[in-house]
C-alpha cells in the first residue's frame, strides 16, 4: 500500500489516519500526546489548517482537515514533522 496519500482535490477536506511503527502505544504518555497536540496547534496557527475533527488514539491518529490556502499535501508533511 502506498504511504503517500493523494490528495485529488487541493481544496477539498480530508480524513488522514496514521499510526506509529508497530502501533506502540505512545501518545499514552502525556508528553508525546502534548507533542502532537501542540503540532496540530502550530499547524492551525501558522500552516492555514482547518481541523473538523480529530481522535487520538494510544498508537494512531484520525484527522479530518481542510488545507486554506490548497496545499493539503505540504501542510500534512509539516504536521508529521513539527
């Protein structure tokens, strides 16, 4: 399965899911769960993100977003590297 997501309509909202390497529970720990937390902050505030919905989850992540100025793929790069 492809690990690049293909976002056909730039402008459209998305739902993404990603999980870590062998779905260990990480975001359990209040530090790594602020991490991600504060990554999707960051994205709202200076990567033009609109966030609908999202669920942490123990190993995973769901987001559904939209990307302002139509640059889903860019902006969801930065999120998983912030």
């Amino acid at each position: 399965m492809s690990r690049k997501y293909k976002f056909h309509n730039k402008s459209g909202a998305y739902f993404v899911s990603f999980s870590t390497v062998n779905w260990v529970g990480v975001f359990m720990r209040h530090v790594y769960f602020h991490e991600l937390a504060s990554s999707i902050e960051y994205c709202r505030k200076h990567k033009s993100m609109e966030l609908y919905a999202y669920c942490f989850m123990p190993s995973h992540v769901h987001l559904i977003f939209r990307s302002s100025i139509d640059q889903p793929s860019e902006l969801l790069r930065d999120f998983k590297k912030k």
